[in-house]
C-alpha cells in the first residue's frame, strides 16, 4: 500500500503498534538486540510507567495502517534514501501521538507515552518530543489555493470570503487542535471532539471550515 516508504518506517511503525499492544503478541520472540534496548526502555524503572491499558482503547492493524498512510502523505520522505532526519522523526512522533493516545483524557498517559514510547522508538530526545507537542505553536498560511496549518497542507476551494479572527484566539493550544484535526481531515478520517474544552473545539471546526471553503 505505500511503497515509498522505507523499510526503516515500516520497522519503527511496527515496533510503536507492538509496544501498544495489550496482548504483546509474539513481540519478544522477534526482538532484534535494537528491539530488547527499546523494550528495556519501556519498562525501566527511572521512566514513567506507561500501560497501553489506560489509554482507554485498544490499538488495533487499522492504526498501524493508518500512522504509516500519514507518514507516506505528511511526512517529505525521498524514496531512495532510508535515513530520517531529526525533523521527519519528529513529525512521525506527532503522527504517532494522535493516533495513538489522543483519544486520552489524561495528560500523564500521553506524557508517558512520548517518554516511553515515540520517542525512544523514533529515535528523538524526549525532553525534545514533548516540548513539540505540548508547547509548539503551529503557523498558519492561507494561500488563493491551499492552506498550510502547521505539518499538514489542505487545498481550498476558491475562496470568496475571509474567516477572519473574529474572538478566536490563536492560542498553542488551539492551534495545535487545529492542526491535528486538519490532519484528519487530509487523510479524509472521522474525528470526533470530546472534553471539557468543546466550545474551544467548536469554535476551531467553525474556522476551519470558513479557512477552507
């Protein structure tokens, strides 16, 4: 289904969705001495314990299938070359952390899961891993035929009028929704927006929707 993407991803891929296996199927018998230095990591005692359990869903092939669609399509990879650099290994990590443990309530689990796991797997700093997701703010460019929101490019129709800012406030926070749900909307994926912060979710679909049309 994408051949353009280095076997190094396709690994690093797998290895992510057997960490988030619950039943740890046959992971142990194919471990490489590479493969037992990240497992160690993941249950050593000096790091956050991280249990796929309480993510509040089980990760299944869909999302596996689905983080390596979004690398082949948002991730600038040449098909010839099988080395990441630093920036294509951080934009995977934010792939892996929304499909993964966004649907967490609890920002322990999706800390402990950079830490743990994407980090680790993909081979970028941790410290650096969660300053990008928790505290990057992502830019916003809106062009007569796309609109670039942070890794994610979306072309637009022929827009005839400005969203404008109106009382949107182009906060971190918000505009690392923003991007996150424009990313599911390039891949054509359901979303679905819960929590205590709706009315600021609300106000992001309305803008996206007017940034778009």
């Amino acid at each position: 289904m994408y051949p353009g993407l280095p076997i190094s991803i396709i690994d690093a891929s797998l290895k992510l969705f057997c960490a988030m296996d619950a039943s740890r199927r046959d992971v142990h018998q194919t471990l490489t001495d590479g493969d037992r230095a990240v497992e160690r990591n993941l249950n050593a005692d000096n790091k956050i314990h991280f249990n796929a359990k309480k993510v509040g869903r089980k990760s299944s092939v869909r999302d596996f299938m689905k983080l390596c669609g979004r690398i082949s399509k948002n991730v600038p990879i040449e098909a010839t070359v099988n080395f990441l650099t630093e920036s294509q290994r951080t934009l995977c990590v934010a792939e892996s952390v929304d499909i993964f443990v966004s649907a967490s309530p609890s920002k322990e689990t999706r800390k402990a899961f950079i830490i743990n796991v994407a980090a680790p797997i993909w081979g970028i700093p941790a410290d650096f891993a969660i300053r990008y997701i928790e505290t990057r703010k992502p830019s916003v460019e809106k062009l007569s035929s796309s609109v670039h929101i942070g890794r994610v490019v979306i072309n637009r129709n022929n827009a005839t009028h400005d969203a404008g800012k109106g009382t949107f406030i182009d906060t971190n926070y918000s505009l690392r929704l923003m991007e996150s749900i424009s990313v599911c909307i390039s891949q054509n994926e359901p979303v679905l927006l819960v929590g205590k912060y709706l009315l600021q979710m609300t106000s992001c679909i309305r803008i996206l929707m007017l940034t778009f049309s």
